[in-house]
C-alpha cells in the first residue's frame, strides 16, 4: 500500500478555495456519500493522504493518516488479534478512516464497547483558515484544552479536513459465540435491555426475522459461563450474520431497492423504549437502542411518533431522493433553535468562510 | 503554582453593589453571600495556595435563579466562576475579586435511576459516589471513581472530565454521560446530548466535557450506569527495577488482557503508604504493580493465573493474589492512600499529573530521578500504568526559602518532559490557573486560538471563567520570556493570570 502525506497538498488547495470561498466537498472514498445533503462541484480528494503512521500494539493506541483504508488498519490489528472496539461500517471496499469518523457511524458493538468518538484520542486537522492543528494525542487521558478531537467525530467534515487520527484500540476476544431464539419485537426488547444491565460478556443483540440474536464474547471461560444464563442456540456462521448486519448486506436492507420506494430510517431511542407503531419493516439493533425502518410514511409524521418516545430520526438512506439541497427536507434531527445558533458560531469559529462540506449536516452549516 | 499569597476582595463599587442588589431582589437573603467573613469558605478549591475572595457569592436552586443570575451577570459584564465541591487540584474553581462565583451546592438531588435503559439523571451538586450508592440496588454503578469520589460532585466531574483508577476499562466522564442542561452565560438553557446513545449535531457533549467551567453552568447531567461486575480480584507484584515493572505492564496489555485497574507505585510511594496504613507492601521493592481484572467468575479466575504467569515471566520478586475482599481493599486502600502518606512524611508536596506513551515509563522516571537530584528535592511516583497517566509527588518545605520555587520550577520541568516524549501536561486533573503557563508548552499559538474561537462561540462576552484553561498568546509571549530569565518572573507582584 503506497503512503503519502499530501497535507501541504491540501493546505494549498484550502488556501486557493478561501479566496473567493468556494465550497469544497471534501471526498475519500465516497462510500458514505449517500449520507446527508448536498454535493458541491469542487472537490478536495483526501484519499491518497494515507499510511499507518504509528501502531505499538501494547500501547492500545493507532495513528493513521485519514485517507488509510478501514480494511488495511483492521488488518493491521489483527495481526496483532486487536480491533477497533466500535465495529465501525464499511459501506464500501475503500472506506477511510477519516470518513468513518467524520460520519461517527458505530456497529453491533457500540452499546457495549463505545462509539467512534469514544475511541478518538487526538487528530491533526486542516481547518478553515488553512491552518494544520494538533489536538488530543496518543494517550488515553488528556484535560488539557477543549476536546476538539472527539468534536470531529459526527461532524461530517464541516469544521475541517482531518488529515490524521489516533485511535484508542482494544485487544480482540479470543472467543464468541451467538445464540439466538424466536420471540415477538416487545419479548426482544425486553430481553436485549435487561441484558445491558447484567454483568454478563455480551458484545451484541439484534432482533430480526421474528429472532432475537446475543453475541456473547471473552476468554473461553467467560463465554461457557454466560452461554447457560442466555436463552437461545447457538447459531453457525455467526461472524457473517454480524458482518452483514453492520454493512447493511442483510436482505432486510435490500427492500427499498425492490419496492422503489420509502427510505430507511435511523431511529434512536432509550434501548427500553416499547415497539414503535409506525407502519414499515424493522430491524432492531444495538440491543433496541438503534432501530432501522423501511416506510413509505412522511418524514415527519415519523419523527413526531419517535418524538413522543424520547428519541430521533435520521433519513439514512433514500435512492429516489435527490440529494442536493433542493429537497429542503432534513435528513438529520433537526435542531432547537438556541442549538442550532450555537453549531452556527461554531463552525464559524472553526471554518468562518463556511467551504467544508457546506449543507452536508444541516442548512448553511 | 504562584508563590502563595492571599488577596483581599476588591472594594465595593457602585456598580457591584447595584448588582448584589439586584441579585438580592430574587434569591433567599442565604442565598447572596457578599460579607468576607462569609466570603472566606470559598476562596481556594482543592488547590489551596491559590486564595482569592470572590466579590460575591451566590447559591441558587432552582434552574431558572441560575438563569436569572446569569442574565443578570451578562447584563453588569461582571465574570462568573462555577463552584461544586470545590475538590478540584487545579485551581480550576478560584474565585475572581471582580467576579460572581456560583456554587452548585444545593443542587444535590438524585432527580431519576431509570435501571431499565441504564442510566441516572441528577442534579449537578450530588456527590459522584451517591450516584453508585442509589444505583446499587439495582445491581448497577457509575464507573468514573476519582479518588475524591466522596465528595467530589458529579457537575465538577464533567468540568473536569475526572478519571479514576477504572479509565482504561472503563473510560472516564466523557465516556459516561448522556446529557446534560446547561445554562448559558446569556442565561439560555441548553440541552447537550440525548437519552439516547447517538444524538444529531456536534458532539456539544465531548466539548462540555472538561471544560473547566468555560463553556456554560452545567445544571443538571444524565449519567450512564453499568452493571457491577461479578467479581473483581486485584494482584501485587513487586519488582527489583522500575524497568521491568514497566515492562510487565505491557506484558499484560500485550497479552490482550485489559485489567479493570493497573496501578504502579514506587519505592518512596510504597514506603510512604506502608508505613501509612501497614497494607502488606513490601517495603523493599523498587516498585509495585496492582493488577484488578474483575469479569464474571470464571473469568477473574483464568485471568488471574494468566498475569500472574506473566509476572513471574517478567521477573517479579514476589506475586501475591490477595487472599479475600478484605485483602483487596487493603492492597487499595494502601494505593489510595498514597497522597496522603507522602503528606506525612513532607511538610508539603506538589501533585504533578502528566501523561504519557507507557513505554516512556522507563525513560521519563529516570529522567525525573536526575531532575530531582539536581533540584534537592525528592519525588515520590504513583502511576496509572494502565493509561499512561503519571503523579509524581514532589516534596517540599514551603517554610524553607525558596523551595517553593524549586518545586514549582521542577514541576514544570517534569511537564514538559511529558510533552517532549509525546504525552501530555495533565491527564485528569484538569488546567485551572495551575498549569495556564505549561499550556504554551503543549500548545501552539494556532492551536489555542482555535480554542478561543470555540470559547467565544458558546460565551461571546468571554465572562465565564476568564484567564483559566486556555492561555492568550500574549500571556504565552511573555512566559516565553520567563524561560530566557531562567524562571525569574519578571513582574513578581503582579497576578499569575
């Protein structure tokens, strides 16, 4: 795998878009790019900005630079039997880690291990002044200044161009096994949440296909212990079930693309929270804290029942949208006025010519 | 840390006056502390040689005085300072002569334990400590156990994004919390984070986290609660070298086992801590490892054997497992112990609180080990091996001309040591007024304009906390100019701010 660092590359191209602020949308891969809004013409390819800068396995910690495949720092680790704990989707063969982090999109394991952010420890960033910053580093435990690092994750590359990121890492179980029952959505819910609050090795639940699915993963010893205290059979094959879960390769996830129509939904709701009555499919994941839905319902009659229940919607995915800012529909929870001026003076403080990614998250931001 | 010296608050002016009044209009007469005599409780936090009396103090208890006060504050552009326990070790919490300091005390409601989704909304004034306590019946805790987790407060926590001796497992605040309300300066109520485990927009609550007081009030914080593991089972090895105790410890983290706590200690912390409270160390080593694996049964069990075999392979002198609940706590109570034993046998010492890569272990307390040589002063180390983060306890007679200073400047030393091998000046206790000057040595001016911006973002009017945490380069310039006059403070009568 070639490494190169382009960072003075992106510098000057930065530098030539603030002059007369043209938007730049910024690309890796592009194996997330049907997440939010908006495509801008002038492009700044990140993608070859790539390389392991930095990987002691008994420091837990990884440096790379952002245009790194997901793929080559998992393969990585694993020579090492670590991981990275948050599971993180691909959603294409290239994905990068500077877009895994900029979307802050977390597999099976989150509830269990921690999000992408929760992993970030530093980053180098080019921001909207042109100007290359360090923030964070490679320890686990660092107060000094704001954490502008794990502000990245989920930003979707509005406030600047992450050049390189440190990763805490985690060493690999060396056994897991998942197991796996029939049971209604509510008998799921009920089962998946009360196994959060018990001290037992579990490092998924999903429910789908009218079946309740627990990955249960440690030592050997840890395993065969929580084995007997969770109901179920135990299942062949179970890596590709959550493999496909998490890159959305499950048949549930093809639906849309055989109707035509209806998006998919990203619900979020108290794990505990009962089934939702909102006419679609569904696919509950994350132990019932992340719910997917397939429906032909309006957008905002969704997110008014998700309301009620202490959650919130991201459209995730749309085929028939158009993805420009001409549909002025919000793709993500839209924000509380007093909210959404402070994101405003936010990015400002960061990219005060508004050029990076500008509309991707939420109008002019 | 500044040579110690008390200030008295600065005279009535018409104007605070006018304010006081005005606060008085609203709060219980309690509530509006303005006479120095009741000034005096809250003049320092955990770090007592900065004192300063606040103009006033106010105690408010519901959300919408705390807004109120805040309003009015913005209206007179007089700075607020938040106060929770004020248990904090880096000045974070020191009042200003011209400021309002804003004690979250009687916010001490547990408001909400929701055992089902995992999780506790609470008011920012209950101890970390409690929160364990009330969720203890339902087989569940807080993780995050900073030492002071008896009385330090959970809003103080989030302000300083507070650790513990459980972060590599578990993580530290920003790690366990959900959401919180905040009140802005302008007297806006925020709410940052979700119930749920995502929430849309920036991740404000990363940000909030470790603020130190600069970004809003925090006025109340939804925590996330774990189940309480099975069984927990704690390790000691003693070793004839640091060395190898270092390496042990990337033994263990190598062999992909991530204890709950891994802690190390050296020689004059053990006997500093044995002869303290006789908790079985052996007063001989170089150096001591703690090892706590906690899982279910099984698990501690075939973990145990795993590192005790490793630190028999790494070359421990003595590997003991402690022989019941009551062992455990004592090999604890001993770590724990170790502030204060260095207490007993110094008139004074400075807690330092570096970070760094592991395996500069060796490297960096060598390096300290000549530095305290060359200063006269001696240095205890107690060390999170597990994430890197170091105490070293430099001793001290503040009584003794001039060791103050010496202490100070081998303080600083020692940071930028942390800096220079890839670490960081503080890991858990946070900036405050203490460590405002090392920031120019961690940070570049790029940099800490960056964070003025995210300052000024969430308080235009910069009244919240001001001259804590984040330097200004011109203060950054001139303690440049300190380093060419060899630590000679060219102005000694003026405030460190």
């Amino acid at each position: 795998m070639p490494v190169s660092d382009i960072s003075a590359a992106l510098k000057q191209q930065v530098m030539d878009a603030l002059q007369d602020a043209t938007p730049l949308d910024i690309l890796g891969s592009g194996s997330k790019s049907f997440l939010g809004h908006a495509r801008h013409e002038m492009q700044i390819d990140v993608s070859s900005n790539r390389g392991i800068v930095e990987y002691d396995p008994s420091e837990l910690v990884l440096t790379a630079r952002c245009g790194t495949t997901l793929q080559e720092i998992e393969a990585a680790l694993d020579e090492a039997s670590q991981m990275l704990a948050f599971e993180p989707p691909h959603f294409g063969s290239n994905a990068t880690l500077g877009g895994t982090i900029a979307c802050g999109l977390s597999g099976p394991r989150r509830p269990y291990s921690g999000s992408a952010r929760d992993f970030v420890l530093g980053c180098k960033l080019l921001n909207g002044h042109g100007e290359i910053l360090s923030f964070g580093g490679q320890v686990m435990k660092n107060v000094a200044g704001y954490d502008v690092s794990r502000l990245m994750a989920g930003a979707f590359g509005t406030l600047g161009i992450l050049l390189e990121v440190s990763l805490k890492v985690l060493p690999r179980p060396p056994a897991s096994i998942t197991v796996a029952r029939e049971c209604s959505p509510a008998e799921a819910i009920a089962s998946m949440s009360a196994l959060l609050g018990k001290p037992y090795p579990v490092d998924g639940a999903c429910y789908h296909g009218d079946k309740c699915y627990v990955r249960i993963s440690g030592s050997a010893q840890a395993v065969r212990e929580a084995r007997n205290k969770i109901p179920g059979d135990e299942i062949p094959d179970a890596d590709a079930l959550w493999h496909a879960l998490r890159e959305h390769e499950l048949p549930f996830f093809g639906g849309h693309l055989r109707n035509g129509n209806g998006a998919l939904y990203r619900i979020m709701v108290k794990p505990a929270a009962a089934p939702l009555h909102i006419e679609g499919s569904w696919l509950l994941d994350w132990g019932g804290a992340q719910r997917w839905l397939y429906s032909d319902e309006d957008i905002g009659t969704i997110r008014h029942r998700v309301k009620l229940a202490g959650g919130y919607v991201s459209m995730f995915r749309n085929d028939a949208r158009d993805n420009s800012r001409m549909d002025q529909t919000e793709v993500f929870e839209p924000l509380s006025p007093p909210l959404l001026k402070l994101h405003h003076r936010i990015k400002a403080g960061f990219d005060p010519k508004n050029i990076f990614n500008r509309g991707r998250m939420y109008a002019d931001l | 840390m500044p040579h110690q010296h008390e200030k008295i608050a600065a005279p009535a002016t018409e104007s605070n006056n006018r304010l006081i009044g005005a606060l008085r209009s609203f709060l219980p007469p309690e509530s509006v502390l303005a006479d120095a005599e009741d000034l005096h409780p809250f003049e320092c936090d955990g770090l007592a040689v900065y004192r300063q009396l606040p103009m006033a103090v106010v105690l408010p208890e519901t959300i919408q005085q705390v807004q109120k006060i805040m309003q009015l504050c913005h209206a007179h552009q007089v700075p607020v300072v938040a106060r929770g326990a004020g248990t904090g070790l880096s000045g974070g919490a020191l009042p200003l002569s011209d400021g309002v300091l804003l004690s979250l005390a009687k916010f001490k409601n547990i408001l909400h334990v929701d055992p089902h989704n995992g999780m506790a909304t609470v008011q920012p004034g209950v101890r970390n400590q409690a929160i364990s306590e009330a969720a203890a019946a339902f087989g569940l805790y807080y993780a995050p156990d900073p030492s002071s987790q008896i009385a330090c407060t959970i809003g103080g926590n989030v302000a300083e994004n507070s650790g513990g001796v459980h972060c590599l497992k578990y993580g530290l605040t920003v790690h366990n919390i959900l959401m919180l309300k905040v009140v802005t300066m302008e007297g806006e109520l925020l709410t940052i984070g979700a119930e749920t485990l995502d929430s849309p927009g920036y991740d404000l609550l990363a940000l909030m986290t470790g603020s130190e007081g600069m970004l809003g009030i925090i006025v109340e914080v939804t925590v996330k609660l774990l189940p309480r593991p099975e069984r927990a089972q704690v390790v000691l090895a003693a070793f004839d070298d640091v060395e190898k105790a270092g390496k042990a410890v990337g033994a263990i983290i190598a062999a992909g086992i991530i204890p709950a706590g891994l802690e190390m200690m050296d020689k004059p912390a053990i006997r500093a801590a044995e002869d303290f409270v006789h908790a079985g160390y052996p007063r001989d080593a170089e150096a001591i490892l703690l090892c706590e694996l906690d899982g279910t049964n099984a698990e501690v069990s075939e973990y145990i054997l795993a590192v005790r075999k490793i630190l028999n392979g790494s070359g421990a002198t003595e590997v003991r497992t402690a022989a019941d609940e009551a062992e455990r706590q004592l090999f604890w109570k001993g770590r724990k112990s170790a502030f204060p034993a260095v207490g007993r046998i110094s008139p004074d010492y400075y807690c330092m609180d570096g970070t760094i890569p592991r395996h500069q272990l060796p490297r960096v307390l060598r390096r300290i080990g000549e530095m305290s040589k060359e200063s006269g002063l001696a240095v205890a180390n107690v060390f999170h091996a597990g994430d890197g983060n170091l105490h070293p306890l430099i001793l001290f007679d503040a009584n003794r001309e001039g060791e103050l200073h010496r202490a100070e400047e081998l303080g600083r030393r020692i940071l930028e040591l942390c800096v220079e091998v890839g670490g960081t000046i503080t890991g858990e206790h946070g900036v405050g007024i203490e460590k405002i000057d090392a920031m120019c040595t961690q940070f570049r001016g790029a940099e800490l304009n960056q964070f003025h911006a995210v300052k000024a973002a969430f308080d235009p009017a910069g009244l919240l906390n001001p001259g804590k945490a984040v330097p200004t380069l011109h203060r950054c310039a001139e303690f440049g100019a300190m380093h060419v006059h060899h630590g000679q403070l060219p102005h000694p009568e003026l405030e460190r701010f």
